[in-house]
C-alpha cells in the first residue's frame, strides 16, 4: 500500500488535534503531520508552496469552526487557489458539526470530497488513504 507524504490538519482544537495525530501514525501510512489553528495560516502557506509539489499536502482535514478565518471562508478562498498548486490536494471536512445544512453546504462544494463528523479514527483515516492512492 502507497503512502502519502503529506497530511495536513486545519483546526484549532488543541485535542482533537492530538488524538488525529495519534490515530495518523498508528496508520503508518503518512510521512508527515502538519497542523494549522486557523484557515488563513494554512492558506497562507498552500500560496507560499503552491510550486512546491513536495510540500503541499495531499490531503486536508478542514474544520469549520475556527479564529481569524473558518473553514467555509477557507474553501472560499482554496477554490480560487486550487487550480494554480502544483498538485491535487483532497480536502475533507472534519467538523463536530452535525447540523444538516453544514452538511448540504459541504456537498455543493467541488473541493469537498467528504464530511467526516469528529472524531476521525484510525479505520476512517485507512479507509481515506486508501481511496487516495
């Protein structure tokens, strides 16, 4: 099985970021974790890496409900970025969110592939990885 090489968490919840890192490398299916508490952050550094096949990741675990830009405000701004990076990037909403207009929201997006309700375990992370590859 391929892995990736590239993952990236955007979400400002100290621990739902812990227990999806520990659930990540339980998967030993990712090189590398990175993590961003806020869109604009992670925005910021997929223009800076846009180029930069090695360094974007290949996919995005996206929280909506985040300080200084949220997921919505995000994936507003991805869509005008997506076609510019160097390579595809999956993004997958990962909210605690079950409400279903957040739901319905997700599905009109192209750049969604899916809305995970939190928590994500290590099955659901295989599972997606798999599908990547």
């Amino acid at each position: 099985m391929n892995k990736i090489k590239n993952l990236t968490l955007v979400d400002d919840d100290d621990v739902f970021v812990l227990l999806t890192k520990i659930a990540i490398k339980k998967t030993n299916l990712v090189d590398q974790i990175m993590v961003f508490s806020n869109g604009l952050d992670a925005l910021i550094f997929l223009k800076e890496m846009k180029n930069n096949e090695d360094a974007l990741p290949e996919i995005i675990f996206l929280d909506l409900s985040m300080p200084i830009m949220d997921g919505w405000q995000f994936l507003e701004e991805f869509s005008k970025l997506h076609p510019e990076l160097a390579k595809k990037v999956t993004i997958y909403i990962c909210s605690s969110s079950i409400s279903p207009r957040d739901i319905l929201r997700a599905k009109t997006i192209n750049e969604v592939s899916d809305y995970i309700i939190k928590p994500i375990t290590k099955d659901k992370l295989e599972d997606i990885i798999h599908r990547l590859n």
